[in-house]
C-alpha cells in the first residue's frame, strides 16, 4: 500500500496542472448515465493516472478540479461537485467486448470506482478506480484520444460531453477511409443504441422526437457554439419514413484558447432580469429546468454573480442571477413538461 501511495499522481508531484486526459475510446464509446460533473471528475481522475496504470488512485481539491477544467469556484458548483464525487461510487459503465471467432460483439458491465469520497477537512477527494475495470482496458488495443480538459469543462450539459467525447474517439479516423482532410463521421442506431449509450431510461422523452431534440440536436449545438475545436452535424439515416440510426459527421474547427474567457459575455435587457413575477405556472415550469440541468443552472448562476451590473444591489444580485440563469436555460432547452 505504501509503494502505491507513493506513486499516486496529484497536482503536487505533477508540478503541474493538467490539461489533457489520454481516455481509451472503449471509455469514450462505452455506455453510462453520470451527470456532466461527474463525467468531468473523471476527465480528471484518468488525467492523474500513470500511463501504464500501476495506481488507480487519483488525488484532488475541489479548487485543483476547477482550475484543471477551467471552471469558476462557487457555492452552488462546490455542492454539485461533492455530490458527484458520491455518484461516481454507485455509477455503472457498459463496455463493448473485442470481437469474439464469429465477429460478434458483446457489452461488459464494471463499476468505475472502489473508492470515491471527498474530505471536507482536507479538502481532497480520491477517487480508486476499480482494477477488474483496468485489466479490462489493459487487454484492449491500446487507442485512445487526446482530450483538453478545459474543452470538456466548457460544456455544461451531460449529453454534449458524451457526444464530444465519442466525436473525438473517432478523431484518427480524418482524412482516412474516404474521408476528405480534417472530417470523419460514426453512427449510432436510433432510438435503442442512443437510449443505451446516453443513458437515457425508457420513461425519458418517450416522444423518439424530444428523444433527437434534447439528447442530440440541441447538445450539438452547444458543442458547435463552444468553439471547442470540433463541429459536429447529425444526419438521420431513414428506411422509408422512420429514423434508424444517427450519422455524425464531424470536422475541426478553430478552437478558442481554453476556458470561459473566450466567451464575450452579452448584456442582458433590464426586464428579463426579475423573470419570476409570471404566474405561478411559468415559475414551476423554469424550477422544472432547473430540476432537470442542475449544474448547468449552477455554472449559469455563478457567473451572473460574478458577472452583475453595478447597478444591482448586493441584495437584489442573488435574485437577478437566478432569474438571468433560468432565463437562459429557457433560451437553451425550452420548456420541458
């Protein structure tokens, strides 16, 4: 134990914050239902990792984890961020199996952690991934993708993660196989494989419209407006009039230079800032929004904190950043019934 624990990679004996994760593909392509935080505590924990996995444990602040992935530190991220490092314990991936004699495929259940606990008194969290998990990866071909850290915390919901991250598992693929230079493209089956790799239940968007809508049109364009070096267009692939299966075509773009900086933030009209004087209807439909993207909400509210016109007062700040934050929201999702 005492020769792991000396191995372990933090930020200390790093003597550097990182910013990349080399991720295994299977990882990238595998099934899963973790928020956006926890995928991004992930992100992290596999960049902490030594290439030839002689220790599985990975070691981090809450303030390290913000820095890395260039998100802002705040009070509503810091509960996110402890509630996921709990989720990461109970959360299950799907793997896809190499190819047995007769070509076929077959998908492998693992948890990713042993250990995943955060200590409020030493502010660390360690994160044990589970070792049947690494022998698994191990035995695999050795493909992965280089991933920027900052690319992955500057999305905010969780299917854009797991769309940016597939597109990039993908990323050698340009230029090859006919496709023209910089571009490439996978596809999915639609509904049922979109459901299993996204982690979407059967009683979610059970209209295969809000399905395309929520899951993977509208993360799309989040991954499109980041400037995160990657743009993706989704084509539905049809026999006769029903969808089944989505193709991704995919292409490199500019990227910005890392971080929330690179955005130019928009000044918001003075009457959209108090949104919550509607009925009572449009109130429980914009708490609904925030039921359904808590950390996007709680990224959005932190920066309207931050970001507030010196005109608002530091009592009426914290209602304003909530009504700009689930206004937004309601810009971004619409209303969700």
């Amino acid at each position: 134990m005492q020769d792991e624990q000396s191995s372990i990679n933090t930020f200390k004996t790093l003597g550097v914050t990182p910013r990349y994760v080399l991720q295994h593909n299977s990882i990238s392509r595998g099934a899963h239902g973790l928020s956006a935080t926890a995928q991004k505590l992930i992100a992290l924990a596999m960049a902490l990792l030594p290439t030839d996995l002689s220790t599985l444990t990975a070691v981090f602040t809450y303030q390290e984890f913000c820095k890395a992935l260039g998100m802002t530190p705040g009070g509503e991220t810091y509960k996110i961020f402890k509630a996921a490092v709990e989720e990461c314990m109970q959360c299950i991936i799907s793997l896809e199996t190499e190819p047995d004699e007769k070509g076929k495929k077959s998908w492998k259940k693992f948890t990713w952690f042993t250990v995943s606990t955060f200590d409020e008194k030493t502010e660390l969290a360690t994160m044990k991934f589970s070792e049947e998990l690494a022998v698994f990866l191990k035995a695999l071909k050795w493909m992965y993708s280089k991933i920027n850290l900052k690319d992955v915390g500057e999305l905010q919901g969780r299917y854009a993660i797991r769309l940016f991250e597939m597109a990039m598992s993908y990323k050698s693929l340009a230029g090859k196989n006919g496709n023209q230079v910089e571009t490439w493209y996978f596809e999915r089956g639609f509904p049922d494989e979109i459901r299993i790799i996204m982690g979407v239940g059967k009683e979610t968007y059970k209209d295969n419209h809000l399905l395309k809508q929520y899951v993977i049109d509208n993360p799309i364009k989040e991954i499109n407006k980041a400037g995160i070096g990657v743009e993706i267009q989704p084509t539905s692939v049809k026999q006769g009039r029903r969808i089944v299966a989505i193709r991704f075509y995919c292409k490199q773009a500019q990227s910005g230079t890392g971080g929330r900086s690179r955005r130019t933030k928009e000044l918001i009209p003075l009457e959209q800032i108090f949104p919550r004087a509607g009925d009572s209807r449009e109130e429980k439909e914009l708490d609904h929004l925030k039921e359904l993207y808590p950390e996007e909400y709680a990224t959005l509210y932190e920066l309207e904190m931050k970001n507030a016109p010196s005109y608002i007062t530091e009592e009426l700040k914290p209602i304003a950043a909530e009504g700009s934050a689930l206004m937004q929201l309601k810009a971004r999702h619409g209303i969700v019934k």
